[in-house]
C-alpha cells in the first residue's frame, strides 16, 4: 500500500490536480474576435489587450483579429494605433462564450499612418510609403458638407476645383496649378472618370460611401498610364463586410438645393456582402443677383445609384464588383429660357443631358501564385446643346490589368500588364472626314515593373518603368524613381522623380472647346505630351505627453513640359487655336500642411501653396492662364464636449489669376483680385446614431461680379446678332459694342454662388 506520505506519491497528485484544474479552467475560457476599421478601411496592427492583464494580440492585415485564453468576468479592452484615439470597452464575458465584437478607430486628425495604396498599388502604411500621399477621411468631408466631390476638394491644399463656364457650371481638378486634363481621378484605384467624365463624371459619386481620398502630387504614369502627370485622386469607396449597416445624410441650403445621401449594408447569406448607395440631388430656383438675365448658378436635378459586392472565396481570395449609373439633367442661360427654346436662337440656354454608367472590380486569380485582376468599364452619353450649337457625345473607356506582387528578401517587386480601350464619337468634324462618319477608336497595351528594396531598417528605394504603346503615338516609355530616408520614427524624408505622358483626347482638353462661344481650330497634328517631375517632401509629427499632436508636412515639386498642348484665346477671339508649344512649360513651387491637435478638443488642419507656372515658347515667357500664384486652405474644429456641440470653421484663399479677355478693349481686369470663400458649421451630437448640423456657407459673401462691370460679355446679345465684324471675322467697336466684345462666359476663375444657409441631418446605424 502506497503512503500519501511518499514524497514521490504527493507529487503525483500535485500535478494531476494541477492538469485537472488547468483543463477545467481552460474549457471554461471565453474568446473575443472581431475586425478594427476606420470607416470602413481595415486598420492592421492595431494592439489589442486587456486592461491590467498581459493577455493582448494585434490585428491582421485585413484588421481582423482574435484574443484567447480569457478568464470569465468583468474586463476592460483597450485598442491603440498611431494617429488614432484609444479605444476602451468594458466587457462581462461567461465561461465558454465567443464575443464577436468589431469596432471603429478615430483618428485623432489627419494622421500619418493611414493605409495608402494608390502610391504603390499596394497596401502600406502611409508613413512608409515611399511615394507622398495625402489622405482626407469621411471626417474631413463633413466638415464642409457638398453635394459632391469636386465642390469637396476645394478645402484641400494644392487642389483646387475650377469653373470653366459662367453658364453650364461645368470643371475640371487643378493640382499644383496644372489644369484637369492632367489629373488622373480614379475610383477604388480605377481610372473611370477621364476624357468627357472629367468635365462630368465628378458629381454623383455618393459620399456616404466614401472611405478615403487620397491625393498623389505630381506625374504617375509609370503605374498609371496617360493623364496622371500632374497627380491623381484616388476616392476609395468602403469594404462591404465591415460597412455601417445604414447611413442617411441630408441637407439644404437657402438657395433652395437639396441633396441627399443614402448607404446601406445588405447581407445575402454567409459569403455576399453588398453595398448599396444612392445620391440624389435638386436645384430648380434661377437666381440673378448680379442682374445680367442669366443663371448664377446652374439648376440641376442629378440621380446616382452605386453598389458595391463582395463575394467571399475560399484561401481569402479576393473578389469585389462595383457598379455606377448617373443620370443628370443640368441647364444655365437666361431667365426665361425654359425646355422648348432649347437649340433655338431666341432665348439662350446650355442644356446638358448625361447618363453614365460604370463598372469596376477585382477577381484574384485561382492560382498557387496571387495573381490580382483588375478591370473598369464606362460608357458615357451625353446630348448636350450650347446655344444652338448641339454637341452629342459617346465615349467608352475599357480598362484590365494584371498584376503579381512578389517578396523576395529585401525586395518588394510588382509585375504588371494592362489593356486600355478608348472609343469617341461625337457629332463634330473631330470624328469625321470625307468618307463620313469615323470615331476614334484606340488600344493602349502597357507593361509596368517596380521594385521596391528595402536597403536597411531606414533606407528604401523604389524603381519603375511602364512601356505603352499607342498606334497614333508609337512606344512610350516612362520611368520613376523614389528614395525614402526614415531618419527616425518622427522625421521622414522623400525624393520623387519620374516622367509623365499624356496623349490626345481631342475636344476634351478644355470645357471651352465644347461651348457654342467660340470656334475651335486644331492647327497641327497634335502630339502627346512629356513631362519630369521631382518632388522633395519632408514630415515632420511630435507627440508630447499630454495628447498633443503635431504634423508638418512640406514638399518642393517642379514638373518641366515638353509638346505641351495648349489652348490660345487671345489670337483671335472668337477662336480656341490648339496646338503643341514650340518650347517649354515648367510648374514649380513650394507646398505645405499642417495639422494640430490639442487635448482640449481643437483640431487644425492648414496647408498653403506657392508656385508659378509659365511657358517660355521663342524668348517669351508667359505666365499660364487661370493659375494663382499662391493659395491656402484651412479647417478648425473645436469640440465642446459638455454640450456634444462640434464647431468647423472652413475655408480657402487664392491669389490673383491671368484671366481670358477679349480685345484690347475689353474693360475687365486681366488678373482676378485675392479672394476667399469661408463656410461655419455647428453639429450636434447629443442623440445616439444622429447629428444635426448647420451653417454658412460663403460667409463673405464673395462672387466674381463683386470687381467686375460684367462677367459674361455681351449677355444682352448671346446670339452674337447685333455684332459687326470686320473683313477679317473680328469684332468691332460700335455704339452698342463699345468693347468690341463678342458673347463669351469663360472669364470665370471662382464660385458664382453668394452667401447661404444650410441646415442637415445625418443617421448612422
């Protein structure tokens, strides 16, 4: 018989109680699981842990993740990442319970440590990215309400939204001083909105969807062809799965627009995921308050439906399709005009009817390798009619690429090849000859490599190059190069170099071209343009011990042209003459932002911009054409946490333009005054899932016609019909035509809408 005194015996039982006891123990352990986003985007590498406890983990790089081995009871989960605020729950788990919980971060402001993908075409960290990209969150957009993005990038540093028609209200994206069709907008990294959708395809694009914008200055041809050579805009819409399951939001002004927006989640089983997004938009009150009989602003009654699917497949292969339809009624002109004198030569309107629809998505191929397939497809019509001049339109842009992302050691390759299709056709002589009718009718096969090498823990190298082929163009061939130096986990500096291309897209170079107001002349066979670029970009963020935090980021850039395609007004008036410069064109200056947050609950975000921009063609050098040599942006908030009560104070500041007059005799200023445009807006928060909001928009009460005689020439003649010419097709001065004018509404460089209220509503479930 075996004494319970025996040392060995004891022992035995020791450590049999002991497995008994951990074995019972941990079949009563609970577990919580869940995804980490912020509005959407999967935020990876978030720590997670209970509070005064050593049990934690991080999320994946989907933002996923799990924490085991959980004692029952009462717990506090804390989650952290940089740039955002700490999140902090307390939980009561019971024995043997799996808690799905999924939550969102809250970026304490614009932060650094986004994940960016457009500078690459992969997922990285933005701090360490060696490509500069700007990220602007659903936050940033709510702090000016628009009814759309081009109205939203106004507040953005270095990006301005310009008007090029005082009638149709219609425009293109500046960055860096370089006009529209050198931006390339994209949607979930898809080049959609280009050609005809660069003057129309902005609006519509609900922004309940919108996860982040992110902004890339300066050429990108190497990674994304044709029109991204003064930079791009990517809008990332959100990941179905980890999506709100319904957000409202809508507003109205004194001006009596309406807009509203509308998104919601629908799960269809266990695998399908879609998101539905709807925008709705009405303006239908003429308004003169500069008394020239015609439309400050143009009415507009415009309806978009998005949806978006993602379909869960077997290893995490991905799998998401996208799809668009706008419909857009818009129409500017005299007063009185209405539907029945459209095309006729009594009363003047410009009446643009467009329907546009998109498709888009990714499928990662069944492979042992991940192989990414990408593709975009847009069909845009548009029956316009300026004056009684009609301009109906086609365009259809096809788009698929193929990529491959290896690791090998220290370098992080991407292979890439790409197909684009551009058909055009239109009702003009661009897209005709002798023979009849003749669309434009183009393939563009690309091949693209990079290779991103990791040197050492604070040195990086980025090298690229695309080959393009174009029938019209023949083989062209751009390179990049980036240097990263992270001299500490606080200061990073970046080089940029690389060259851009851009080939032709006749009657889309400028919204002026497609206006009754002028003839356009296309003086030679036009060539594509080429452009380099190197770009110098510092950041600099402080954190101190008391919650503040400190961003600066500043970049110089200079972009040097060659072949450029330019537009002359000034030749002869009544004509755009298009052709290649026979010089040189150079965009250079100097950009800044910073962001700054206090624990007291005040955020400010402020960015300026110097630069010039000219041409040199013989020995003469001119200064471009509707290009401010100095800009700034800002956005203050401020939380009065007490009263749930939110304060944003916007707005922006430009510096005087060159300006497109007529004749000598002409009696407008040739540079547009400094002016600025400054909105306020209170939001309350005090009510589970909704926000009331109000303000002013325009709070100066700022229009072009503030220090103008007039802004349309010859508004009182539109049809050019009391006009005498000269032998030569040009004007002359007469008792009614003291200027020697014809009727013209391109001398416009800002908003024609004076102050207003708005008051809005948004629901978030």
């Amino acid at each position: 018989m075996i004494s319970f005194c025996n040392p060995f015996f004891r022992i035995l039982v020791i450590v049999l109680s002991l497995s008994i006891f951990n074995t019972y123990t941990y079949a009563q352990e609970a577990k919580i699981i869940g995804a980490i986003t912020d509005n959407g985007i999967a935020i990876p590498f978030v720590n997670i842990r209970l509070k005064n406890s050593t049990t934690g983990t991080s999320s994946n790089e989907s933002g996923e993740y799990e924490l085991d081995g959980i004692q029952p009871g009462r717990h506090v989960l804390l989650a952290s990442a940089l740039g955002y605020k700490i999140f902090q729950t307390t939980l009561v788990l019971k024995a043997d319970e799996i808690l799905s919980l999924n939550f969102e971060l809250i970026p304490n402001i614009e932060s650094l440590d986004d994940i960016v993908v457009t500078g690459t075409l992969k997922p990285v960290s933005r701090l360490e990215s060696p490509v500069p990209v700007e990220v602007y969150s659903p936050a940033f957009l709510q702090q000016n309400p628009t009814a759309n993005v081009f109205e939203a990038l106004a507040n953005v540093n270095g990006v301005r939204p310009q008007i090029n028609c005082n009638v149709c209200n219609t425009g293109d994206v500046h960055i860096n001083g370089l006009e529209g069709p050198y931006t390339l907008v994209m949607i979930d990294g898809m080049p959609i909105v280009s050609g005809l959708g660069t003057v129309y395809g902005l609006s519509g694009i609900p922004n309940s969807l919108i996860a982040q914008i992110e902004v890339v200055k300066g050429p990108a041809s190497s990674l994304y062809g044709s029109e991204a050579v003064g930079g791009l805009i990517n809008i990332i819409t959100k990941y179905p799965p980890t999506a709100s399951e319904m957000v409202a939001d809508g507003y109205l002004t004194g001006w009596g627009e309406y807009n509203l927006d509308i998104g919601s989640k629908i799960n269809l089983g266990d695998k399908t995921t879609l998101l539905l997004g709807i925008n709705y938009f009405n303006y239908d009150n003429p308004i003169d308050n500069n008394n020239d009989n015609f439309t400050d602003v143009t009415l507009q009654n415009r309806v978009s439906v998005f949806q978006k699917w993602n379909f869960q497949r077997s290893k995490q292969r991905e799998f998401s399709l996208a799809g668009r339809y706008l419909y857009e009624n818009r129409w500017g002109g005299e007063m009185q005009w209405t539907p029945e004198f459209r095309g006729t030569d009594s009363i003047y309107g410009e009446s643009i009817y467009t329907n546009r629809w998109e498709l888009l998505g990714k499928y990662q191929l069944p492979l042992t390798i991940p192989i990414m397939f990408s593709f975009s497809y847009t069909n845009h019509d548009q029956n316009s009619v300026y004056g009684t001049l009609p301009y109906v339109a086609q365009q259809r842009i096809g788009f698929g690429q193929l990529t491959w992302g290896p690791e090998i050691n220290s370098h992080d390759l991407l292979f890439g090849t790409a197909l684009r299709y551009n058909y055009y056709d239109d009702n003009t002589t661009a897209t005709s000859n002798n023979f009849g009718n003749l669309p434009d009718k183009v393939w563009i096969p690309s091949l693209f490599a990079q290779d991103e090498i990791t040197l050492s823990e604070k040195h990086t190298l980025l090298l690229g190059s695309r080959i393009d082929y174009d029938k019209r163009h023949g083989t062209i061939f751009t390179p990049r190069a980036a240097y990263k130096w992270k001299l500490n986990d606080f200061d990073v500096l970046r080089i940029n170099a690389g060259t851009g291309f851009r080939v032709v897209n006749l009657f889309t170079e400028d919204h002026a071209a497609l206006t009754g107001a002028r003839e356009v002349v296309i003086a030679e066979s036009l060539n594509p343009e080429r452009s380099f670029n190197i770009n110098l970009n510092y950041l600099k963020k402080i954190y101190s011990s008391n919650g503040t935090y400190l961003n600066f980021d500043t970049s110089l850039f200079y972009t040097y042209f060659s072949n450029r395609i330019l537009p002359d007004y000034e030749t002869d008036p009544n004509q755009i003459i298009y052709s290649n410069l026979d010089g040189n064109s150079i965009s250079k200056g100097i950009s800044g932002n910073l962001d700054l947050s206090l624990p007291n609950g005040l955020k400010v975000l402020v960015g300026a911009t110097i630069m010039e921009v000219s041409t040199l063609e013989g020995q003469v050098k001119t200064r471009q054409i509707l290009t401010e040599r100095f800009s700034g942006t800002w956005n203050m908030s401020y939380a009065f946490t007490a009263w749930n009560l939110t304060v944003d104070y916007t707005g922006n500041i430009y510096g005087p333009m060159r300006l497109p007059l007529l004749g000598e005799l002409d009696p407008r200023d040739e540079f547009s005054p400094t002016w600025s445009i400054q909105n306020i807006q209170f939001t309350y928060k005090g009510w589970e899932g909704f926000e009331l909001y109000g303000g002013i928009k325009n709070l100066l009460n700022w229009t072009p016609n503030n220090n103008a005689p007039f802004i349309i020439a010859r508004a009182n003649d539109p049809f050019d019909k009391n006009v005498t010419y000269n032998s030569n097709g040009q004007a002359i001065a007469t008792a009614d035509n003291p200027y020697a004018l014809t009727f013209d509404p391109t001398y416009v460089y800002g908003p024609n809408q004076g102050i207003r209220a708005f008051f809005g509503l948004r629901y978030r479930y």
